[in-house]
C-alpha cells in the first residue's frame, strides 16, 4: 500500500501543492460551501505532511486527502445534523448525501475545469487584492497559512483573518462554484491574471536582501501561472503573462548587488541571466503573438524579450521597443506606459524627444508629482548632458519614493552628478 | 502598503509617565481600549506589530565612544515636549485607512474617560521597489 522508505521534505511540498486544487475542487463541488470546503481540505494537507513522511506516500495520495477532508466535514454535517433534529425532524435528505465517506484507494475524478473555477473563486473582483492573493496561495497554491504570514511578514494571526474574511466574503456575495457565464469569463479571468502577477511581483521586487525561510512567491506565481496556461493553452494573455513572468524572472540574480543595491538594466551583468528562462519566455510569446487577440502581457513580454535577447545593453533595438509601446498605449490609458514609451523614444531619437513627451505628462493628475517622473527627467536630462537639471530631478524623486533601495539609487545618481564624476 | 503609527505622549510636570496617576477605572477603560484596538486589527487582516513603549524615564541615550565602547547618558532629550509612548505597524490597502486607525488611536480614552486627543504621527514603511521594466 504505501511506497518504502523517507519522503525528502520538498518533493512532499510539491506533491501536496500539485494536489491542493483538485482535492479542494472536487470537496467544493459536492460539499457547495466552498469555505467549509477549503478548512477541511487544509486540515487534510496538514495531516498528511505530519504522516505521510513517517508513513510513506499512499498509492492514492490523492484519494487519501479526498477521504481525509470528506470524513471532516462529515463529522461538520453529523453535528449540524443533530443539532437541527432536535429542533425539527427535517434533514434526512442531506444526511444521505453525507453517510458515505469515500474510501482512501477511490478514484477522485477531477475535472480540470474545477481547477480553473476554484481561481475565479479565490480571485473574485469582489475581493481586495491583499485577499484575493492570500486565498488564492492557501486555495489554489496549497500553501500553508504560516507559509503565506512569513512570505509577507506578517503575523499568523492576521493572515488567518485576512483568509476567513475573504472566506466570508465570497460567502456572503453568493457566488456559486460554478463556471462563471461567457459574458463573465473575459472579466474574471482577467482578474486571475491580474493576482497571478501581483503575486509575482510581490516575490520578485523583495528577493533581494535576506530571504531566510521566505517561501518565494515568484516562483509561486509561475506555477500557478504555467497550471492556468496548462488548462487554456490557447488564451494569448495567459500565454504572454507566464512569458512576461518567465523573461522577468530571468533577470533576478543580476538585479540586485551584494547588499541589496539595485542595479539598472543597462548595467546588470547579463552573464548572470538565466538562460533556459529567456529561450522559454521568447518562444511562448513568439508562439502566441501572431495567433491570439493581442494585449498588454503580451506586448509587456515582447518588450522583456527584446530586452532579454540584447548581448549588451548597447544592442538593444530600441525601435522596436518604441513600436511596441506604441501599440501598447493604443490598447491603455496609462501614464506609467507612456513614460516607458518616453524613455524609449529618447533611446532612438534623442533626449529632446523623449522629454518633450514628458511635459504632456504634467497635465496627467495619475502621474503629475509622481516619483517616477522625476528618475526618467532625471535620466533624460543626465542623457543631454544638463547635469544640474537632472540632479535636482533625481533628488526630487529619492525624497518622494517609497521603497529603501530605489531612494538608495537615485540619490547615489544625484551624488554622481553634483561631485561631476564622469558616468 | 505598511504605516508606522507613532503615538506620541506629552511630557507632564507631575513626571512623565501620568498614566499612572490616573484613576484606576480610567486605566482599566484605557488598556481595554488598545486592547480592542489590536484585536480588531488582527481580524481586519491589517496589523504586523504593535508595542508600547517604557517609561521615558527610564530611557538612555546611546553615542559610539571610546574604542567603540557604548557612551551612554540619561535621555531622551530633555527639552522635548513630547515622548514615543507606543507604536503601530499596519499594512493596509490605503493611506485613508491608516489615517482612520490612527484617529482611532489619537481617540483612547483618558481621565474620566475623555478622549486623549493624543497627536499620532503617521510615517509610509519603505517597501521593496517596482518591478523594472
């Protein structure tokens, strides 16, 4: 019955991350209360990581979580059951439902729709983002509670109720587990990428520095994300988001230096880019932009591509990054894609060009006083050799950003410049 | 986003610490409410930390000295007004939502249940930087 010998600790995590989503879309689907669902599947993930490495994996690893979770919310059902006999005779009609318990060597039956309906769930629009993130981790990604607190520091306990309340939420909207309509799949599944990424982000932008013990959400989100391209192979924005993620991701190790300091693009040392990661990201964007509808993940990933296949920075084809901004901004009105489309621009035809975008920028109350705003001036005017200018641009901006290591940054830029050391 | 909420105490005549010359039921009404306080962050999902900080008289100032050894004298500063009684970290979806929490904070009850009205500084925690283009 069960396979010989110890299980090594990260092939069992994978295992039960992988299972996670079936288990609870099949427990979900026959239970209907998804939140009663998603406690009880949790319970079962947590016995099996304290047994199954003493015991061994069962032969239906599968079958055993699915049987683990059922008896648990029989045992929910049971009570409930007796509580409502005492009160009125009615219930044996649910009961019946609920006698049987499956055995541990059934065949569970997932379907993989169930996967994908299980994220629309968990990333309901009626959810704020901090919830919809953290759900989807403990739902669909199968992570622990504790896992979820440590990877965004926060204490257990409020990351346990920002999960319930999220639960509650999804409860008290009614939401049933089912495929959202035609009308309303574009929608939500537009919502799932859009967590997905938020996820990644969240891994990628605070892997520098000590990361002890940090479950990494980047490479959490690319599973999630490969799993959801796996069930819509042929959704061209999933597609262009697991590129976007991919040719991203590549870049990690040469991000960020020794002690945290972040290292721009044009100065990263790209012998330290992965590889395999850029080959993957490129062929799944190159697959996908000419045969899907095309939108913003796929040409941000086009744009990481072009990026990702110059040998040095010089290299870059700055043309076309410009082209695709182009379209880019024909698709959104969003002012942080129009100061990337001026940086580019200045690239190809100059720093006059590219700031005189700018100035129509000031006018935009979404970006007017934005830090960002300041660090590309700053750039541009560093660029056309007004080094004052650009230094009093880039100290304006290390005052107003929020994060340590980009404050770092722009403010050795600033130095760099008023101590006229040659860059 | 993450916000430190610095509740900031003002330094009485009667010494420092003037919670402790409160009436006992005044005291009692006081911890209960920063009591609720956390709890209701915890279930809000939002709170990562929360102290309160000893009296300022047992507070040192600490400069390198000597060989690097600590040179330590009695503190804070003397002139100062005010003192850091407590702090917040929250981590919230909004700016609005942490000036809510700390009007909340700024609401505590004091002597016979008054509100303190006690200033609440709010500072953004630096965070990790944007994903690059």
């Amino acid at each position: 019955m069960r396979s010989p010998g110890a299980v090594p600790a990260a092939n069992l995590g994978h295992l039960l991350r992988d299972l996670a989503p079936q288990v609870l879309s099949v427990v979900a689907r026959r239970h209907g209360d998804f939140a009663a669902a998603e406690d009880a599947v949790q319970e079962a993930l947590i016995a099996a990581s304290t047994q199954w490495p003493a015991d061994g994996i069962p032969n239906n690893p599968k079958g055993w979580l699915y049987q683990v979770a059922v008896r648990r919310l029989t045992d929910q059902v049971r009570s409930e059951l007796a509580r409502r006999r005492r009160e009125d005779a009615v219930a044996s009609e649910v009961w019946a439902d609920w006698a049987f318990v499956p055995a541990a060597d059934a065949e569970v039956h997932t379907d993989e729709d169930d996967t994908l309906v299980l994220l629309f769930m968990c990333c309901h629009p009626a959810l704020t983002p901090a919830s919809a993130i953290a759900l989807t981790l403990r739902a669909v990604g199968g992570l622990t509670t504790g896992e979820i607190a440590k990877a965004f520091l926060v204490p257990e306990a409020t990351m346990a109720q920002r999960i319930s309340r999220a639960k509650q939420s999804i409860k008290a909207s009614n939401v049933p587990f089912t495929m959202p309509t035609d009308a309303e799949r574009a929608e939500r599944l537009g919502a799932v990428r859009h967590v997905l990424y938020l996820i990644f982000n969240e891994g990628y932008t605070s892997s520098a520095g000590p990361a002890l013990n940090r479950p990494d959400l980047s490479n959490e989100a690319i599973r999630l994300t490969r799993m959801l391209h796996a069930l819509l192979p042929a959704d061209g924005e999933t597609t262009g988001l697991l590129a976007l993620m991919l040719l991203t991701d590549a870049r990690r190790a040469a991000r960020t230096g020794p002690s945290g300091e972040l290292i721009p693009l044009d100065e990263q040392d790209r012998s330290l880019w992965e590889r395999g990661l850029i080959d993957e990201g490129v062929a799944l964007v190159t697959a996908t932009l000419p045969t899907s509808p095309i939108g913003p993940y796929q040409l941000q990933a086009a744009i990481a591509a072009v990026h990702d296949e110059a040998t040095r920075a010089e290299d870059t084809d700055w043309r076309q990054i410009v082209a695709i901004y182009g379209v880019l901004m024909g698709l959104e009105d969003n002012p942080m894609v129009a100061l990337n489309h001026a940086i580019a621009v200045a690239m190809v035809d100059g720093p006059a060009a590219g700031l005189a975008l700018l100035s129509t920028l000031d006018a935009d109350e979404r970006v007017a006083g934005h830090y960002r705003l300041d660090a590309v001036r700053g750039h541009l005017y560093r660029m056309a050799g007004e080094r004052d200018r650009a230094a009093a641009h880039f100290r304006a901006a290390a005052e107003r950003t929020a994060s340590a290591p980009e404050r770092d940054y722009l403010t050795a830029k600033a130095a760099q410049l008023a101590t006229g050391e040659r860059t | 986003m993450r916000y430190m909420l610095m509740m900031h105490a003002p330094r009485g005549k009667a010494g420092d610490y003037q919670v402790s010359n409160w009436a006992p039921d005044d005291l009692k009404a006081h911890i209960g409410f920063m009591h609720s306080l956390n709890t209701d962050l915890t279930q809000a999902g939002e709170l990562v930390d929360a102290q309160g900080l000893a009296s300022p008289g047992e507070a040192r100032v600490v400069r390198v000295g000597k060989n690097s050894a600590p040179a330590v004298t009695d503190g804070p500063f003397a002139e100062s007004k005010e003192f850091l009684a407590g702090f917040w970290i929250v981590d919230v979806d909004r700016t609005e939502r942490a000036y809510e929490i700390a009007a909340r904070v700024s609401s505590a009850p004091g002597p016979g249940g008054k509100p303190l009205v006690i200033p609440v500084e709010v500072r953004q925690v630096m965070s990790a930087p944007p994903v690059d283009a």
